[in-house]
C-alpha cells in the first residue's frame, strides 16, 4: 500500500521564509488617520504609495525614489525651491511656534543647508499669494551667459511703421499747423505714452498668460517643502526653567523633474524645545543619498 505524504499547508506557511514586502506609507494607518496632513503634490503624484519605510542610505522615515533620479545631473543644475509651501500644526501650539518662526525657518534653513554642503543648488522661489500652488517669480540666479541676459532684458515697444508710422505724421502735421510745434509735439509725446501704456499691459497679459501657474508645470528641477506637523508639549513643565519641553516635527519634500517626481520623502523628528525642526529638515536632506532600489523583496 502506497502512502502519500501530506503536510498541512498551516505547517508549510509557518515554514515558509518571510518574504512579505514592505508595505508602502498609504497602506499604514498614519496615513488613513484624518488628522494626518500632508503635500499637496505628494498627494498629487500618489508617491506615498510608493514611498517605503527607512531606505538604505537615508535617515528619513519614509522615501520614494523614481528609477530616472540621478544626483550628479541635479547637481549641475539649479533647482527651484519653494521653501515656505509650509502647513500648520493642529494644535495652537504649533501654530504659535510657526508663527514665531520657530519651525518653519529652521526647517528649511536645515533642509537648504544640508543639501548645499552636497552640492544641491536651489534658487528660491517667491510665492505671490497664499495658495499652495500660484504663479511665481524667480529671484537670486545669477544670469550666467550673454543669451540669458538678453532673455532676461526687458522688452522694448516696437517703433511705428507702415501705415501707423504715416498716420501719426499726418496728425503731428497737422496739430503744428492749427496749433503749433509746442502743442503738436505734447499730444505726439500723449499718443506715444497711451500706445505703450496699450503695449505693456498686453505684454503683463501675454507673460501672465504664459507663465507657469504651479510648480509642477515648470521645466527642470522643482524642489518643493512641506512642513505637515509641529506640535509642542503644551504641559506645565513649559514655563518651568531648565525643563526639557519634547516637540515634534514632520516635513516631507517632492523633487520633481519637468513636472514628474523623481524624489519624495517624508519625516518625523522629535526634540527638546524648538530642536526637533532643524533635526527634521538635516534628515530629509539624506534622501538625496538615497541607495536605489528603495524596496527590497
């Protein structure tokens, strides 16, 4: 009589190695936790459901890595940095510690600092309005050759020709006859001050026009910071001298190259009073140094 040998398939997944991958930030419940804010372009390009916890080569808490990133050719460029795409804490707190620059400066500063001493070089971009996501106006790049400099020149109204150069020679001609060369040459100077005034306001409307609207629409490197919580221990022992009182502070950036993300993280770090922003902004730095693949299997 032959005999078959049956395992129980409890006993085989028991004996089985643990091979499970790593579950990514939008499958954990901080992430479904309604009071959990976070970047309105991280939310945009879905990165949390690829960003994965504690890459190598990082201290941040979670990071997202797109095959394409590399840093040596973002280091040959100069990156466009929203620093101040900054959230507020949900507790009055954080909202006062903001407001006193005690999270969102040192955050950024950190951030910024941390990534020039590897080479990272970021132009600040200025917001126009309150809005995450809003025209903007570069400033502090040096205009490096001859073609930038003319792009960047303002732009001259063109001279009169043709048919319009012939008209105002009629009218100034006639003006110095019935009035004279003093009062012909005042409305000529009139004409000549309400066509350009014509002319730039169509110019403010064809740049206003074409000019990007969000930082995802901007060509090149974007590199935008959040700061999605600040929260401080709001006990007693805060007004009490030399009483350590613990803060936290969450921040996540997008790095995104013409409009797609190519790099994404997200941080929490805790410390003594205002300690815990500059900490938070160092480490979210280090996923620059991110060792690719981000996930293991």
């Amino acid at each position: 009589m032959r005999h078959s040998l049956l395992i129980p398939a409890a006993l085989v997944v028991l004996a089985a190695p643990a091979m499970a991958a790593p579950k990514p930030f939008k499958e954990t419940k901080d992430y479904r936790d309604s009071k959990t804010q976070k970047g309105y372009l991280n939310i945009k390009f879905d990165t949390y459901s690829k960003m994965f916890e504690e890459p190598d080569g990082t201290d941040v808490d979670w990071a997202f890595v797109d095959p394409s990133f590399d840093i040596e050719d973002l280091r040959k460029s100069v990156v466009s940095f929203f620093p101040d795409s900054i959230g507020r804490g949900n507790d009055w707190a954080g909202y006062w510690g903001m407001a006193f620059g005690w999270y969102s400066n040192p955050l950024s500063t950190s951030f910024e600092s941390a990534l020039n001493t590897v080479g990272v070089r970021l132009n600040h971009m200025v917001k126009q309005n309150a809005q995450p996501n809003v025209v903007v106006t570069p400033y502090g790049v040096p205009v490096a050759t001859q073609a930038q400099a003319a792009a960047a020149a303002p732009e001259k109204m063109p001279e009169l020709s043709g048919m319009a150069l012939q008209i105002e020679k009629d009218r100034y001609e006639e003006d110095k006859k019935n009035l004279g060369v003093e009062e012909a040459a005042k409305r000529s100077e009139a004409r000549e001050a309400a066509r350009k005034a014509e002319w730039e306001k169509g110019q403010t409307a064809k740049k206003a026009e074409e000019a990007p609207k969000n930082p995802e629409d901007m060509p090149g490197y974007v590199l935008v910071l959040y700061l999605t919580e600040s929260k401080v221990n709001t006990g007693a022992a805060m007004w009490v001298p030399f009483v350590p009182v613990t803060n936290t502070t969450t921040g996540e950036f997008v790095l995104l190259k013409d409009g797609k993300p190519v790099l994404a993280a997200r941080h929490n770090s805790v410390g003594a009073y205002t300690g815990s922003a500059p900490k938070c902004g160092a480490a979210l730095a280090t996923a620059f140094g991110i060792k690719k693949p981000v996930s293991k299997s």
